[in-house]
C-alpha cells in the first residue's frame, strides 16, 4: 500500500486550482496547443468516455469503480480518475469524428453474432461520444472477453480509446481533486482489531446495503486522503475501520471526476 504525504498533494491541489476549474489537472496548455483562456463546456459534460458496468467484482469494487477514459470538450483527458493529459484540439477533433463514425448507426446495445460464446459474469462495456451533431452511446456486453463476436467499428472504437488510455498513463500526471468518493463495504473481522474511525472523515451512512458511499469535499475529503489508505490500483485488501454506529467497514476511497 502506498502512501502520499500530505504536502505533496496540497501543492498539486493549489496547482489545479489556479487553473480556474478545481479538478482540471495541471499540464501545460501552449504545448497543446490551447488557448488558456479557453471557455470550459458550460454543462461540463463528457464529449467521450469509455467505462465498464456490472461483471464479476466484490460490490465495493463496482461502487468504487471509476470511468476507464472520460474525455472533456477542453482537451482534457482523464484514466481512471488516475492519470490525465491535456490533448492537443486536433488530436481530440480527431478522436471525436473517429468516435462518431465507429458508433454511428450502432444500436443503444449491441447484440452479438450468432453462436458467439456466452461469457457469465463479464462486464458490459459502454462507449460513448458527444459532437455537435449529438450524443452515441453503446452498451456492449462482454465486448473485452469475446473477441470478433461484434461489429468491427465497435472494437475500433474501444481501440480507440484503449491507445488513448495507454498514452495518457505514459505520458500524462497524476489527477488530484479537493473532492472524493468515500466507499465503504460492512465486513466480519477474521482475527486482528480494526482501527478507530479517522478523524474528521464523515462516516458513510448506512442505506440497507452492505455497501456505503459518500461524496466529500474540503477539510473532509483531505482527512479522508490522509487517513485512508487509497487502493489505486482496485485490487481490493482495504484497510478496516470500526466506524462510530459500532460496524465494521472495510474502506477506500477515489478521486471525483469534473462532472461527478
């Protein structure tokens, strides 16, 4: 389990935080080729994303997990609320007539060939994509583990944003946000004593499932980033905590997105 000093992410809070937009990462905008003066989209909404629903995971994971590409109309571009890089305007002009054109004329969910094979448990893929001409989204169950069984533009697209995915993590920075989604799943200790509540984290409340969520910003959401330990890479093993109500919980948590 890594840690990060708290200082550290401060600094890179106050970075983003000159930029004007509280979670836009830093990066350097006359490089790409922008104008740092550049207007935001007023609904701050995504113009592409790429994120997988359902599939075989421990329920905190499913509540926990975040989009695996989320692309902004200002350039930028943000992997699993992990790593982001600012694309060039041609470059995402590019990407979004590229998009538009592998999922245009696709059905809101795709069916797959005749006598493809059934894969039990796989996620639904869905990829989507924002232009002037209006909004595609496709749903593709078990795109990822059946290979062929789909139109090609449909595996173009997510190819598409699988390359982006892999340039923004080599290439890109960490993504900060001053807000984060606390995830908590109620779990049986097996040996050992689960720690104190940390303070200064709002406990998530309890809605009559064993998973609880809660959105924090501010002096709550720096408690929870220094405190708790982060799962980066989703793998699960959270650190556990005897929350005041008296459960046990098992917690993590993630960065928000600009539109969550």
């Amino acid at each position: 389990m890594r840690y990060r000093p708290l200082a550290l992410i401060l600094a890179a809070l106050l970075v983003t935080t000159s930029c004007g937009r509280t979670d836009t990462p830093t990066a350097s905008a006359s490089a790409a080729g922008w104008n740092s003066a550049l207007p935001v989209a007023t609904d701050k909404g995504p113009v592409a994303m790429w994120r997988l629903e359902g599939g075989f995971l421990p329920p905190g994971l499913l509540a926990i997990r975040p989009p695996r590409v989320v692309v902004y109309a200002d350039g930028w571009a943000i992997v699993d609320a992990a790593r982001t890089l600012r694309l060039a305007k041609a470059d995402l002009n590019k990407l979004l007539a590229a998009l538009d054109r592998d999922l245009s004329g696709q059905p809101a969910t795709a069916t797959p060939r005749p006598g493809a094979p059934v894969v039990m448990d796989a996620p639904t893929t869905v990829l989507g994509v924002r232009t002037a001409g209006g909004k595609r989204e496709v749903r593709i169950p078990a795109l990822d583990e059946t290979r062929g069984s789909y139109a090609k533009a449909l595996y173009d697209a997510r190819d598409r944003f699988g390359r982006l995915a892999r340039r923004i993590t080599g290439k890109g920075q960490n993504y900060v946000s001053r807000r984060v989604r606390l995830v908590a799943e109620q779990t049986t200790l097996r040996g050992g004593k689960a720690r104190p509540w940390p303070r200064g984290v709002p406990e998530p409340r309890a809605a009559g499932s064993p998973v609880r969520t809660r959105d924090l910003s501010g002096k709550a959401a720096m408690a929870a980033i220094r405190l708790i330990p982060r799962d980066a890479d989703q793998r699960g093993g959270w650190r556990v905590f005897r929350a005041r109500s008296g459960a046990s919980l098992a917690v993590s948590w993630r960065y928000l997105l600009p539109d969550e």
